[in-house]
C-alpha cells in the first residue's frame, strides 16, 4: 500500500514539473505525445476510484501477478488509444490537464490510503484484494513513469523501490528472471518492449530473448 501511494506521488510529481512545451513530446509509448501519456493517467487515476468503490463478495479469482494478462502488440487501431489522443488535445492548455490528473490522482491516493487491503473489489470481470489491486499498480505506475521521461532526461526517475518491485512482479508474469547485469529500469524496458536488447543483452537473454517483449494488458 505504502509503494502504490510513493509510485503514484512521484509520478504525479514528475508531471507537474514539467514545463508546458514537454506536453508536446513524444512519449515512451508508441504514437502518443506525452500529453497523450498524462490523459490516460488522469483515466487510469478514475479506474483506481472506481474499483476502490466496488466491493465483491466472492473469493479472489486474481492476484497482483496474475491481475495481468499477456497481450498482442498493440497496432494503433484501438479505439480507445485513438480517444485518448482526442482527449487530451482538447484540453488545449497543459495547466488544465495538469489541474485534472492533480484533482482526480489526489483523490486516487487517498483512496488508496483509507482502503482496506483485505477488503475485496472487482474490476474487469475478476474479484481481488484492493493490495493486491494497488500492488498490481505499482507496475503501472512505474512503466508509465518509464514512458513519461523516455525523451526527457531531466525529469525525476520512478523510486527505486518501485523499479525494485515493478522487475520481481514483471519476472513472476513471466516466470523466468532476467540477468542479474541488467539493471531494474532495463529489466523493464527491455522486458515490455520499450527498448530492444544490445547483442550483449540478447546474448545474456539467450532464448528468452525470443519471447520478448512481455505486452501486458
């Protein structure tokens, strides 16, 4: 609980410090502008709220690791990925959409806060405990803290403890470890296909490398 609150505190962070003319940048995430990136997390803060507020009776069918599925490459044609990038062209100014992700993130980690992590949700048809729900996140949280700074090399890099805890969720998903020489930020981005392996790393993969990346949905 306390990872999901540090994850998401330094993730909404590092978007209000960034200067107006970086919402137009591109992202770690393919055919999105960082404002692009931003919009979903404001979507992503609603979900959060959303499954805190839906209490279910019946017994866990998922856990912080199993929460995850593995996905196709995305192609660009989701319907949803094309709305986001009008949402948050239409919000014009990034002040709004930095006011917007500000507003509705607090209320997600306070949320997150006051829940109760025994207590069970539901959300996308499965039932969970609301930490396992937030651990889950924690690797949402750090991927897309990943994406935000992709092209920006000033901005605040995720906590380390959440690389830390994002690597060992991403390695029981996948149910192999990556080589100890690569670092957690690597880990990550080399694992969900945000950067491909160096030959050194491919090599260290060995025939691992051929089931990258791991595209989670």
């Amino acid at each position: 609980m306390d990872l999901f609150s540090r994850s998401w505190t330094a993730l909404r962070t590092a978007v209000a410090e960034l200067p107006d003319a970086d919402f137009a940048r591109p992202s770690g995430c393919t055919g999105w502008l960082v404002r692009d990136l931003v919009c979903h997390l404001v979507i992503d803060a609603q979900d959060v709220l959303i499954t805190l507020a839906t209490p279910a009776e019946s017994e866990p069918t998922r856990d912080a690791v199993t929460y995850w599925d593995i996905v196709e490459t995305p192609t660009g044609d989701d319907p949803l990925d094309a709305l986001i990038v009008r949402l948050a062209a239409a919000y014009e100014e990034p002040g709004l959409l930095k006011f917007h992700l500000d507003d509705v993130g607090s209320a997600a980690g306070r949320a997150a806060g006051l829940a109760d992590p025994t207590a069970r949700v539901g959300t996308r048809g499965q039932v969970l405990t609301a930490g396992d729900y937030l651990s889950a996140y924690v690797l949402e949280w750090t991927l897309h803290h990943l994406d935000l700074i992709a092209h920006l090399p000033d901005a605040a890099e995720p906590p380390a403890e959440g690389l830390a805890r994002s690597r060992e969720l991403l390695e029981r998903i996948a149910g192999a470890a990556f080589p100890a020489s690569f670092s957690d930020k690597d880990a990550l981005l080399i694992g969900t296909g945000r950067r491909a392996p160096s030959a050194a790393e491919k090599a260290e993969l060995g025939e691992w490398a051929a089931k990258l990346p791991l595209v989670l949905g």
